[in-house]
C-alpha cells in the first residue's frame, strides 16, 4: 500500500549517483527543487537531487502555511499573477485534500486604516471573478455587529465592519515530502544530507557536468562522490548565493533577503473562527500586514501568526528570533484582541524563514542578465550552462517547476503534471479506507484519514505490530492531536526519508510546533524506535537524543531573550 521512501532508498540513490551519468542534477529539496525533479522525472527524463539538510529544511517548513492568489497583487493590477494563483489554488484543493484545505479569511476595518471598505469591496469582487467563482465560497460584507458576533473579542473601538473571504491552508512540509516521493516514484534519484561541494567541468573547462557530491549522513556514510549530469539546476532558496559562489568567483548576489518570523499560540488562547488579516494603522507608518491563522489540523489545534518582514544575515543559517519580532507581533496582536490580555507566556512556539527576494541588480556571474519569469521566480543561466531558479511562493510550484525544466532543456514541450501527488489521498481513496476500517472494525481516528487517506491503515497495521512486538508501548500515552504516534512515526521512517529525530520532530509531524514540552515527553520511546531502524548502537540514540534537545533550545532562544 505505500512506496518506500526510506534511508534505504536513500542508499540506493548514492549507489545510482556513483555509477550512472544522470540528464538532470537538482540541487535543493524544497519545493521548488521536488517540483523540478518531479517534473523532469515525469518526462521520462533521469534525474538525482541532493539536499545539503532534510527535505524542507529552509523557507520551505518555515513559510505562513497558505495556498492563496496574493490580494496585495491586486492593488498593482497584475491580474495575471492572481488568476494563475487561484487556478493553482483550485488544483491543489481538489487533488491535494490532505494537505492543502479551505480557509475562511476575515478581514476588519477600522477607522483610519490605509484602505477603505468600498476598495476592498472591489478587490474582493475582483478576487472571486479571478478564480472563475471556484472559490471554497464567495466573500461578503460584514457590518461591525455582525463581525463582533464571530469574533466576540476582536476590538470594538473604531471598527467599522469587514469582509470575509477564502482561500487556502497547508501543510508545507508534507508537500515537499509528498511531491519528492512521487518524484521517486517516477524513477528520480533522492538523497537528504548530501552536500553539493563544487562542479565538475567537462575538457573544455567551459560546461558544467555535474557536481562534486559529500554524504552527511552518520550512517554507512559514502564520502566524496562526482555525480554527473548534462544539466543542473539550483533550487537553493536563500542559500542561492552561497551555491552561485562555489560554481564562479565572479557570481554577482542575486538576492535581496528578508527574514519572517511566526508565533504559535494554542488555539484555545485565541479560538479564532478563521484567519484574520491585521494590519497597523496609517499612524505607525508601517502599511503592512500579519495574519492569525488557526489550524485545527495541526496537532490539537494552534494559531500561527505571522509574519514579519526585516533585514537578516548573509547566511541564512544565522537567522534567528529575536526580541524585536516577537515585540512585533505581540503588538499587532494587543491591538486587535486587548481582550484577551495575551502574553509571551502563552506562545507555544516561534519559528523563522528567509524569503530569497531577488535584488535590484542581481546578474548570473557570466556577463548575462536574468530571466523574469514572473513577477514571483526568476530563471537564468550561471557560468558553465548551471541554471539557477529563486524566489516564488509555494501555490505556484508546479509552473516554477515546469519552467525551470524547460528552461534547463531549451524546451517549451513541457507540460504541468495534472495528476495528484498521492493517488492513496484523494477524497475518493480517504471515503473508501474509512469504509475498509468500518468492515474491519479497526478504531482508526478520523484525523489520520485525513491527513494520510488509504495510508492511515497501513499506520493502524503498523500500530497493531508495534504493539505484539513491544509490549511496554501498551503504556505510551499519545500526546493531545497525536494519535498512534508511535505507528505514525514508523511510517514516516519508511515513507518520508527520516534520518534523524529532528527531521520527524520539526518537519514531518508538527511535535515542536504544536506541543508546549516540544514532544519532548515522547523522546524516550520515538528514539527507541529510532535506534532499531537505523541499526544504531545505544550511545549513538543518546547522542541523537542529545542533538535533538540542542535544536529546540536553539529555536526557543528568542523567547528566553
């Protein structure tokens, strides 16, 4: 029933890089890179992608979590770019329900705010002809009485009404996962912890014909390996720079970065109906907006607010929290709910990204300009052919995807592949697996269904072996909007290439998101079944354990500050 996607995989996939001459190298594994890989591979083409990290170790697991057309583009009158958008947006909802869900979006005014009711009225009417009225439903005028009654302790003075509207949540994450397994299904070569090091040039010194590899990994490492390929591209996000540089000394930055910060709350602190838009007033000077999103599907429900925009260090690995974001938010946060008197007490958890902003006079590094190929990504050749893709946003992958492939061809023939990710998780297969448990009499919580579809009795199996196996997992209590977590976390070590603890913990199930303790109440039992698959020794789990309990006291730094 699911397609392994493992360390043993992986293995496999460093065994094909050492012998096999590969038409395409990836470099990256968010999901601009899994949307190349999985694009090329579709093609019938034989693709490898490395990634320094874990899958969706960057932006990628650190993004606002929505699927949306950009109303803000709206104001500049790129038409194009919304309705491109929102046509994604539609594809993704249908073909994706299990990571990708409708959102319901509120949006208050009040008095003084940069834009008036009857502005965002035509916005919002322009938003669902946009979408060729395919919205999850249709946006509509709030009066302040009317917006008080859903959101009782919203701030009452100065408001003047509203509007509701939708567009999209998702699990980022999950995506980049799901997109890399099908890419493995389509026969691409994946390996996470792989480092590309520097090209290799063909006898002319002029074409770039592969990369200079390095295992990462702590088990049955490879060492140096030289990857071939015809072409490469580079997903690398944030770390675009850094990779431009190992491939010519005369790489010109394309980048401009900005780093967002968000703030987890529980849901029950702020039980908001939908997401709401905040903005600060024309007095502050400051005309831009966060948002407070609650999310019932992650763990027993959260509220993630965010985000911030503001200068951040050359490496992105430096990026950090700090107390001028967190003061931020709070602050938005106080003058929309003074209600409810929140402090940073209640914040469960923070994370941050870099967004790879494109600079104003960024160039590839070999005399040649770049490639605008929408007002969100940009393409363009680096020294010895290497093609190189930045910026985007996650709705729009599978286009950034495609023209990444058929830039890195000399091809337009490419076409964007219109079959779901996981054919185990369309509405169609999540119905037919609840009616399979139901003749079983298998007690599998719906949540599971929805979030792995025909997967989830594959993870009730896993459950019920987990169990003959190990008794004294009898007595493992999940914690609150985790159920089987034990079962789950075995199917991640089989399907989602988990290598290490902190893979699972920060971007495969929610854990350090959604959890006051971080799940560190379940480490003990998560690192026992950890060990047996990796084959590792005791001192190796303890230092994993160890590792693990660094990383989230380094990603709470900004709230002990």
């Amino acid at each position: 029933m699911e397609q392994e996607f493992s360390h043993k995989t992986r293995q496999k996939s460093l065994e094909r890089f050492k012998s096999e001459v590969f038409d395409l190298l990836v470099i990256g594994g968010g999901i601009t890179g899994a949307a190349a890989a999985r694009n090329a591979a579709s093609r019938g083409l034989k693709v490898a992608l490395v990634e320094r990290e874990d899958f969706a170790y960057g932006t990628s697991s650190r993004s606002s979590k929505l699927i949306h057309g950009g109303l803000r583009y709206l104001e500049n009158l790129e038409f194009h770019l919304v309705f491109e958008a929102l046509a994604e947006r539609t594809f993704l909802l249908k073909t994706a329900p299990h990571r990708v869900r409708p959102l319901l979006f509120f949006f208050p005014v009040y008095k003084g705010d940069i834009h008036g009711r009857w502005i965002l009225s035509l916005g919002l009417w322009l938003y669902d002809l946009l979408s060729l009225f395919r919205a999850p439903g249709f946006h509509k005028g709030l009066s302040q009485k009317a917006l008080l009654e859903k959101i009782p302790f919203l701030k009452s003075e100065g408001l003047q009404g509203g509007f509701e509207y939708y567009d999209a949540s998702m699990w980022d994450e999950g995506l980049v996962i799901e997109t890399l397994r099908a890419a493995s299904r389509a026969g691409c070569a994946i390996a996470n912890q792989v480092e590309a090091l520097e090209p290799l040039w063909d006898d002319s010194k002029k074409v770039c014909c592969g990369f200079r590899v390095q295992d990462r990994g702590k088990f049955k490492n490879q060492g140096k390996i030289e990857l071939r390929a015809k072409k490469v591209i580079v997903c690398a996000g944030p770390w675009t720079d850094q990779l431009g540089l190992r491939i010519s000394s005369e790489w010109k930055n394309w980048l401009n970065p900005s780093k967002g910060v968000h703030l987890v709350f529980d849901l029950k602190r702020i039980p908001i109906p939908g997401a709401l838009v905040m903005g600060h007033s024309e007095e502050s000077g400051d005309g831009r907006i966060s948002f407070v999103i609650p999310r019932h599907d992650l763990g027993a429900g959260v509220v993630i607010v965010g985000t911030t925009d503001g200068p951040t260090p050359a490496d992105p690995d430096l990026a950090r929290v700090e107390r001028e974001d967190v003061d931020y938010l709070m602050s938005m946060l106080k003058r929309y709910f003074p209600s409810l008197r929140l402090t940073e007490s209640d914040i469960i958890s923070t994370y941050v990204g870099v967004r790879p902003l494109m600079g104003k006079t960024a160039s590839t590094g070999n005399g040649g300009g770049l490639q605008k190929v929408s007002r969100e990504h940009f393409i363009g050749h680096g020294v010895g052919g290497v093609v190189f893709v930045a910026g985007g946003k996650y709705t729009t992958h599978r286009k950034m995807g495609k023209e990444a492939v058929d830039f890195a061809l000399k091809t337009g023939g490419g076409s964007e592949i219109d079959t779901p990710i996981n054919e185990l998780a369309t509405s169609q297969e999540m119905e037919s697996a609840r009616k399979i448990a139901k003749e079983k009499g298998w007690p599998i919580p719906q949540s599971l269904f929805e979030i792995y579809g025909k997967e989830a009795l594959g993870i009730y199996q896993e459950h019920l072996l987990l169990l003959a196996k190990c008794p004294k997992f009898q007595n493992f209590k999940d914690p609150s909007g985790f159920p089987l977590l034990l079962a789950q976390f075995r199917h991640h070590l089989k399907t989602g290439m988990v290598l290490r603890l902190e893979d699972f913990y920060l971007r495969r199930l929610p854990l350090f998101l959604s959890l006051a303790d971080s799940g560190l109440s379940c480490l003990e039992a998560l690192a026992e079944i950890w060990a047996e698959e990796m084959e590792a020794c005791e001192e190796q789990m303890k230092g994993e354990i160890e590792s693990l309990k660094q990383e989230i006291s380094k990603r709470r730094q900004g709230l002990s500050e």
